[in-house]
C-alpha cells in the first residue's frame, strides 16, 4: 500500500498538470470522494484551494459541494470546517438551492447535506433531506443515486432497522456495480457485512467485509482499510474470539490515529472497549470508553455519545460503582431521548411513509403513462391499418374500373372469330 503522503503528493502533482480551473475543482472532488476521509487536516487546505478557484470562475456548483465537504470531513477530523470558508448550514442550504436545475451537483449536494444532519443527530432533517436526494431525477449518471442509497443503509443502520438498511446497501452496491465504482460497492459491501454482523450471520458477514478490505488495500484507502479492520474485529467478538478482535481493533486504531480519522477512533475505542468489557478487564474497558466519549464530546457526534454514555453505565454496575453508574446511565437516557423518543421515531416513520407514497404514486403514475402510450400507439396502429385496407379497397376499385368485364372480353372475342370466318 502507498503511504497517505505519497497518495496526497501525487495527486498534487495530478492537479498542477490540469490547465482548466474547473476540471481542476472537478479533480478534487472526484479524488475527495473516495479519499476524503483518509488525510485528515490536510484535506481542508484542498477544499479551500477548490472555493477559492470555483470563485474564481463562477463554478458555483463545485463552490457549494466543496463548502459542504469541508464542512462534512471537518466534522471527521477536527469538530469543523476552519478559518474564512467555515458556513452555518443554513447558509449552505440557501446556496445549495442555486444547484436545483443540475440534478448531478445537486444529489450529491443533498447527500453530503443529509451527513450533516446525522452526525448532528438531527435524524428527521437527515431522513427528509436524503429522500428529497433520492426523488431528484438522476443526470448523466447513477452515481448520485448511488450513494444516496448508500446513505439510507447508513441512516438505517444506526437507527437499528437492519432489514431496509439491507435493502439499501444492496440497491448502493448495485448501482455502483453498474457505474463501474470499485470503492463504492466496497463501501456498500462493508455495509451490508455490518448488516450481516448484526444480523448474526456470521458466515455472511466475513466474505463481504473480507471483500472490501481488498478492494481498500489495491486502493492504498487507509480510512476504508481501518473500518474493514474495525468490522472483522467485532465478527471475532461475536465469535467470542476475543484475542483475534482485540488485535484487528488496535489496528484499526493505530491506523485512524495515522490519518487523524476522530469519528472512526471513536467508534474502534468503543468496540475495543467493549470486548475488554466482555473479558472482564473493567480498567481496561473504562480507559478504552473513556477516550472514545472525549473524542465523541469534541467531535459532536451524539449518536456514539449515547452508545458511550450506556457502556460506561454498564461497566461501572459491573464494579458496582452505584453513583458512577447512574451518572453515565442519565446522560445515556438524556440523549436517548433527545434523538430516539417516541415523537422523532414517528416523525421519521412519517417521513419514510410519505416517501414511500410519493414513489408509490409516481411509479403508478409513470405505469399509466405507459398505458396510454401504449393505447395511442395502437389506435395508431389500428389507424394506419384501416387506411392501408381502405387504400387497398380503393385500389382495386380503380382496378375493377379500369379492367373489362369478362361479358366484353367474351363479346369481342365472338366478334373477332366472326371477322376470322
């Protein structure tokens, strides 16, 4: 595998050989889109080299996906998007209107929007906003509908629906299968392997994850490589191979720590933890969740707070350490009820049901198209072979007028025998 300075310092070299600004803003967001969360800070000097040359040449669309990718992988590295380009996502949303009329721009637009919204936890806004992405027609490409797909088996996941998380994955590794996107059915495939997890399908589950590490190491994609590791760890936990899962999830660590990858530490700190829970090493597990929640608390991410907060609970019941234990069991039950109450549960089940309608209905619309195509096509058809009948009746009309009748051929035949004798 190349190392991220490697990979970062020839892509450097790529872009300087680019004369066109704009296929240059191009470049970086195709290069982004697979390698964004792999070089941590450095990214952000990229995006803001990309606002500062789409406002050069009014490439108002490479302009706003770059302020959102500072904004979503700023998130990923260090809490926010930095210096002169950071925006509130309200301002990014004024913006992002601009891109309605460019259907490509805009559902990736979408999608990066709807990230934002998740790992806020604002999971209704999330829903609404993918869904939107997913009802915009598709331009040029599937791509964009690719990894709004993709982003739905995420959404899913975390809110525990692991069936239309399934769905999801698999319409994502489709599409990518069908635009040729070697990273995207990785990550679709690494999707549907946590899924699997989940599921207890163990079986399942390994030659998918196994798949897209392969696909992560010809790609030298450190960050892809470290959620593979991270996932394969937590298949040996579910098989209670415990030194196994231990030795992947340190690997997962050290490289995350590598790119400076804050989401993803967390998550590893988290599961490591938890196998160490599962070995009884209570200090062990504790210093394990206790990095991951100081990285979640400077990252924002409230989802993995919440799952933080109730491993915390469960150790320190362990150790019964009473006053401990309900201190992280009410912050758990704080934010757990802040982002997965009854009331937002139902908004989002709302929010899918009228999705599902609008799909239902715009299916059945476009079948009743159809069928009225398909009925004027044979009117039309019954049509053309009416006028090509009545024109061979005609036809033979003239024909009939035009040739004697078999009583003048047998009158003039009489007549010339006559004139013969």
């Amino acid at each position: 595998m190349k190392k991220p300075d490697q990979i970062i310092s020839e892509f450097k070299e790529q872009l300087n050989g680019i004369p066109d600004k704009k296929e240059k803003v191009e470049a970086i967001l195709e290069f982004v889109l697979i390698y964004g969360d792999t070089f941590g800070e450095t990214i952000v000097e990229i995006f803001e080299n990309g606002i500062e040359m789409s406002k050069e040449i009014g490439f108002k669309a490479g302009e706003i996906i770059c302020y959102l990718n500072l904004m979503f992988f700023g998130g990923i590295t260090k809490g926010l998007a930095s210096g002169k380009h950071y925006h509130t996502i309200e301002e990014i949303i004024e913006k992002l209107l601009d891109l309605k009329n460019d259907n490509d721009w805009y559902q990736i637009g979408l999608n990066q929007l709807a990230f934002l919204y998740w790992f806020k936890g604002e999971y209704e806004k999330a829903f609404q906003t993918i869904f939107e992405a997913t009802r915009t027609p598709s331009g040029k490409t599937k791509t964009g509908l690719a990894w709004n797909n993709f982003a739905l088996g995420v959404f899913y996941f975390d809110t525990k629906d692991f069936e239309n998380s399934k769905i999801y994955y698999q319409k994502a590794f489709d599409l990518f299968g069908v635009e040729k996107l070697e990273y995207g059915k990785a990550r679709a495939a690494g999707g549907l392997g946590s899924v699997a997890l989940m599921q207890n399908r163990l079986a399942d589950a390994k030659p998918l994850l196994e798949y897209s590490a392969n696909v992560y190491r010809e790609l030298s994609h450190y960050s892809g490589l470290s959620r593979a590791a991270n996932d394969l760890g937590i298949l040996e936990k579910s098989n209670e191979n415990f030194p196994a899962a231990i030795k992947l999830l340190e690997e997962s660590i050290e490289v995350r720590k590598e790119i400076k990858h804050l989401q993803g530490l967390v998550t590893s700190y988290t599961e490591l933890g938890e196998v160490h829970l599962l070995c009884k090493k209570y200090d062990l597990a504790l210093e394990q969740f206790n990095k991951g929640l100081d990285l979640a608390l400077e990252v924002k991410t409230f989802q993995k707070q919440m799952r933080l907060y109730k491993l915390l609970y469960d150790t320190y019941k362990e150790l019964k350490k009473t006053d401990l234990a309900l201190e992280n069991f009410e912050k758990y039950y704080e934010i757990k009820s802040k982002l997965l109450s009854d009331e937002a549960t139902n908004k989002i089940k709302k929010i899918q049901t009228q999705y599902e309608k609008e799909k239902s209905e715009k299916e059945a619309e476009i079948e009743r198209l159809k069928n009225i195509e398909l009925k004027a096509a044979n009117e039309i058809i019954e049509q053309k072979n009416k006028d090509i009948t009545d024109s061979i009746r005609y036809a033979k009309r003239i024909q009939i007028s035009l040739l004697p009748t078999e009583k003048y051929i047998e009158r003039m035949l009489k007549s010339l025998r006559k004139k013969d004798n």
